[in-house]
C-alpha cells in the first residue's frame, strides 16, 4: 500500500531524540524505507548514532550537509548518488533564525537577520530539490515542514513566520516545475511540538497551551503523528498530491 519498502530516502534535520525529522525517521522506517540521514553539527551526530543505536533504526549513510552552503548541499547529494544510486524522497525538516531575531517585535529584524532565515529555511528546500532531482530518477517525493505563522501572525514567531510563508510559496513553485518528472513537493504544516528549535520561540509554551484548549482535537500533537503523516506524504497513497500544505495541528487551523 505504502510502497516505500527499500526506497532511499534522505532525511535532513535530526538533531535529537525529540526532532521532528526523528518521528518522521522512525515511521520510514516502520515501513521499510532506506534511511540515509544528514546532520549539521558534531553534537547532532553523536546524538543521532546513539538514538540509531538505541532504537534499532539502520541508517544506510549518515552524512554532513549544511544547507547555507551551495557546495556542501552539492557535495552531499554527488556522494548520495556514488553510494546508493537512485533516491525515492527527501525530507526536509531545518529551519533556522539567530536568537535575537525572534525576540521583540518584528520590525527590529536586522537585514542580516532576514537573510540568514530566508536562507536557512526556505532557499535551503530550493537548493535541495536542485541537487536531489537528478537523483530522483524514478519520480518521488519531497517534503518540509513549516507552521501556521507562515499564514497567519503568530506572536513571537516573527522572522521564521516570513521564513516559512517563502518556504511554503517555494513548494508550490518547486511542485509546478518538478512535477513533469514524477517528483512531489509538499509540506507539512505541524502544530507545536517541544524540541530544541521550539526553545527559541519565547511565546511557545502559550501556543502549546492554546492548542490543548482550543483546538477541535483538544490536545497537542506529537512527534509520531506528524511522522506517520509525513510517511503518508512520501508514499504511494499520496501520488495525486502535489504543492500541498497538510495540517497536522489537532485542527488548529480552522478556527477563526
Ligand atoms: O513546534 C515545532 N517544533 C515545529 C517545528 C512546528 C512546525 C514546524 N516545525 C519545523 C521547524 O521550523 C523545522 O523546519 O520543523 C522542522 C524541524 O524542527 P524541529 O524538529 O523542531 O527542530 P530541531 O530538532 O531543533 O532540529 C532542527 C535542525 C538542526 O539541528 P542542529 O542542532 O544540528 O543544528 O535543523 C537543522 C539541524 O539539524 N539545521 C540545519 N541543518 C543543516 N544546515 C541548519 C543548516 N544550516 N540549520 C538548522
């Protein structure tokens, strides 16, 4: 039903146990997808190795690829394809804005700061798709992650809020121009969830808390159901889907 069964597909952004892009890991793999992971900094390898470990999840190829450089993105995916050959999916789950940005009121952000969000967590998902296509070669899927601040003025999600609404106008772009060769772009857009990111956002414990109480679901989500979407998102049963936002919010986004 999936058909993910030994596909590769690369999965950027585990920084720890409680990342996103690990929920999405461990539904992959459930389904039996080639796992082949790229991590940033040294402290999120060694965490990833041991969460490997720990879990019992195989990873085919654990490479580094920070994605404010065209030339390690390049180098990433060029030693992809000499090891495995073809590759079914990616996942993109980054997203990153100096401290001070998201601080204070929007109108402070700095122009350094701007760029430095534009580039981390949305140019980033089109210099990915560059570099991913070519080894795409059977058609596939590509996925990221954004947040209802992209659409809507969330206090305190500032610059990342201007970051994700390009990301999200970057997927529909991107679908509409790699659709011609099986490839899908989509992103999740996924309710509050704790994680080493989430720690930046000073208004985060609010938003939780509003979640749980107004949300249709009642409740926060969780690492595992964004996962089991985002394995939906990559999978046979979402082939007619492209350049879509999917909400993983409890229901949050309905209410006025
Ligand atoms: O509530 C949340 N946590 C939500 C997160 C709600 C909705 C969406 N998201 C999004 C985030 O904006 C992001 O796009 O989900 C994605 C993943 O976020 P996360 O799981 O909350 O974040 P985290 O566990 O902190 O991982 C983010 C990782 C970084 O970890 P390290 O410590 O290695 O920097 O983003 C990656 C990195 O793995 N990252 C980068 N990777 C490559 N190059 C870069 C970079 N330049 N910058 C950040």
């Amino acid at each position: 039903l999936l058909q993910l069964k030994d596909k590769y597909v690369v999965i950027m952004g585990v920084a720890n146990s409680r990342s996103i892009a690990w929920g999405v890991a461990r539904s992959l793999h459930e389904a039996g997808a080639k796992l082949i992971f790229t991590y940033r900094k040294e402290r999120s390898l060694k965490k990833l190795n041991k969460l490997l470990e720990e879990q019992g999840v195989q990873a085919e190829l654990v490479l580094p690829c920070d994605v404010n450089e065209d030339e390690s993105i390049e180098q990433t995916f060029k030693q992809i394809g000499e090891e495995v050959g073809s590759i079914y999916g990616v996942v993109h789950s980054i997203a990153f804005a100096h401290a001070e940005d998201l601080k204070g009121d929007f109108i402070d952000t700095s122009r350094s700061g701007f760029a430095y969000a534009q580039d981390t967590s949305a140019y980033s998902l089109v210099a990915v798709t560059k570099a991913a296509r070519p080894l795409m070669t059977e058609g596939g899927a590509i996925l990221a992650m954004s947040y209802l601040g992209a659409e809507r003025v969330v206090g305190g999600y500032n610059v990342m809020g201007v970051a994700k609404a390009s990301l999200e106008a970057s997927v529909k772009y991107l679908a509409s121009e790699v659709g011609q060769s099986g490839i899908r772009v989509n992103a999740i857009s996924a309710g509050a969830i704790r994680t080493l990111s989430a720690k930046g956002v000073g208004s985060f414990n609010t938003i939780l808390h509003e979640i749980e109480e107004k949300s249709p679901l009642r409740k926060n989500v969780t690492q595992e159901e964004v996962g089991d979407m985002s394995m939906a998102m990559l999978s046979h049963l979402s082939r007619g889907v492209t350049g879509e936002i999917v909400y993983v919010d409890s229901g949050y986004n309905i209410l006025g």
